[in-house]
C-alpha cells in the first residue's frame, strides 16, 4: 500500500481550463487531493471578482465606474503596490491608467476607425498617470472620477504567483503554471528536467512556429509584443501597446520582449514596460536589476534577436 501511495504521490497531474477570457493549464507532480480543478477554479474566482475587466461586478470594474473611491481586497492591494513600485522604476514606461488610451485606438475593432483626434488624445492624456490614483489596504481613490484602471498588463502574472504560492503551501515542489501565456516553473517536468517553454516568432500571421525553446526551472516568464492585432490605419501600422509618457502607440523597432524574473507579477509587468522602452534601455534596466531578457527588433524589413548571457544559458 505504502508503495502504491509513492507512486501516485510521484504522477504527474494536468488540468486546464478557462479563466479571464483567457486559458490556463497547471500541471504539477502529486495528487488531485493536494491540488484540484474545483481549488484551481475558486482561486480564479477570486482574482476575477477582485480584478477583471470582463466582469461588470468585480472591484476593478466598480472602481472604473465610481466617481471618487473603491473598497479593494489584498489581491487587488498587492498588485496596485507591485504596479506603483514598477512604474517608479521604469520611469513611468509601466502605467496601468492607459486604459482610456487603449481604449480610443480601439485596436480590437476591425472595422479599423480612424485615428483619435488630437483633441480628443489632449483630454485624455489628463486621465493617465498613477499619481492620479492613491491607496491604502482598504480601498483605492482617484482625482478625477473618469481616470479608469486597466490591471491586464500585470494581473495575469500575479494569478499565475497566486497558483503557484497555494501549489507550494499545499508542499507541491514541482510544477508549471500557465495562464494566458504568463508561466512560472518550479521544481522539475517529468522528464526530470527543466520545464521546456516555447516562445512564439513575431509575425504577422496568425498561426506562427517557435522562435525560441528555453528551460525553466524556479523562473518565471512572460512575453511582451507589438506584434499582434496591427491595425491598417490611414497606411500606418499601429501597435497595440500605448507608451503612458507620450500617450501614442510605441513607434520603435522593439516589436517583442520575453522577459525571465523571480516571479509572474514582476515578469509580466516589466514585459509591457520594456515593450515600451525599447531595446537600449530596456537592456540597462535589466542588468540593474538581474532580469533576463529576449529581444525581438524589426529593422530594415529584417527580425533581429538580442538576448542577455542569462537568457542564452538557458535556451534548450
């Protein structure tokens, strides 16, 4: 019995699903009694009433429509104190009050309207800025009662850490988690190495090969990209990630960041910000601060890749 125990103890278990209007899979090396869909489920329910924009009744969507303030929960508290510490550190590149930005280059729309007036980025660009939202670990408040908040850019990592912590308190040492392509690993896959993760090559089209396969091990990562969901816009290509200091598309070279950091959050937030800062600063950034980094750049009708002594150690 003792035996048998180990064995199932030592299987591996896959679960996958939808979360976020988004997927997600875990797999991790134990049983269904340390860790189960109907726990995995839960754990999202709280992260999507605490922070979902797809849900009209969730803190973030209620903080949107408030005109002064907004009771928060810890989740929604940890990620406004991760967003403030990365928006410092970026010099103001990561910025999650975009929103209303993003919102007016209506980049999902394929009826591809014409670009918002000069007027109409002026106004705005008045509701962008975290200075323009204060709080504390009981609720959140903005100056001006239209200032929203999009949390997309960094609240899908913190999930992915979420998962990750219960897996680990639950005594779990070996897993994948993976949602809406943010990943954190720990531990080893069932081969007993590394978990092997894909990064797709920028382009155009829908249906794309790996650029890169990389083995994660106690590391998270995240891919940040100009690439998808280009618009034709009065013969201009314009790319869904909004620099928060110049209110515009970002205009550089810099077209994908993968980014490899201690934890989802940090990983996927600093994605976007070095999607936004480009390839020299982003690659002084990440030395201060030990990340490792990929960089995909289109320059001269050619994708050139730079990559961080780190990063290559660990391409498989």
């Amino acid at each position: 019995m003792a035996l048998g125990a180990c064995s199932i103890k030592n299987d591996y278990q896959k679960m996958t699903g939808t979360t976020r209007g988004t997927t997600f899979a875990i797999t991790f090396r134990g049983t269904t009694d340390d860790f189960s869909k109907v726990q995995a489920d839960s754990l999202f329910g709280v992260i999507e009433h605490s922070m979902s924009l797809w849900d009209s009744t969730s803190l973030l969507s209620q903080f949107n429509k408030a005109e002064k303030s907004q009771a928060i929960d810890e989740h929604f508290y940890n990620v406004l104190q991760k967003s403030f510490e990365i928006h410092q550190q970026s010099d103001g590149a990561f910025d999650p009050t975009v929103g209303a930005l993003i919102n007016a280059y209506s980049f999902s729309n394929k009826n591809q309207p014409p670009l918002p007036s000069q007027q109409t980025l002026d106004s705005l660009t008045q509701l962008v800025g975290l200075q323009k939202i204060s709080f504390n670990d009981n609720q959140v408040e903005k100056e001006m009662p239209l200032v929203q908040l999009d949390l997309n850019a960094i609240a899908q990592g913190y999930t992915v850490d979420v998962i990750a912590s219960f897996l680990e308190n639950k005594g779990i040492e070996h897993y994948l988690v993976e949602v809406g392509g943010e990943v954190r690993a720990k531990g080893q896959s069932s081969k007993e190495e590394p978990w092997e993760i894909g990064i797709k090559r920028p382009t155009l089209n829908e249906a794309n090969s790996l650029q890169t396969v990389v083995g994660l091990e106690n590391a998270s990562l995240s891919t940040s990209g100009n690439y998808r969901n280009f618009s034709e816009i009065v013969r201009k290509r314009i790319k869904p990630i909004i620099d928060p200091t110049t209110s515009k598309p970002v205009t550089h070279s810099t077209v994908s960041v993968t980014v490899i950091a201690p934890t989802c959050t940090e990983a996927d937030a600093w994605a976007t910000a070095f999607t936004v800062l480009g390839k020299e600063k982003s690659l002084e950034i990440a030395k201060k601060f030990d990340f490792d980094l990929q960089i995909v750049s289109f320059e001269k009708g050619l994708f050139t890749i730079t990559q961080t002594d780190g990063f290559k150690k660990i391409i498989r």
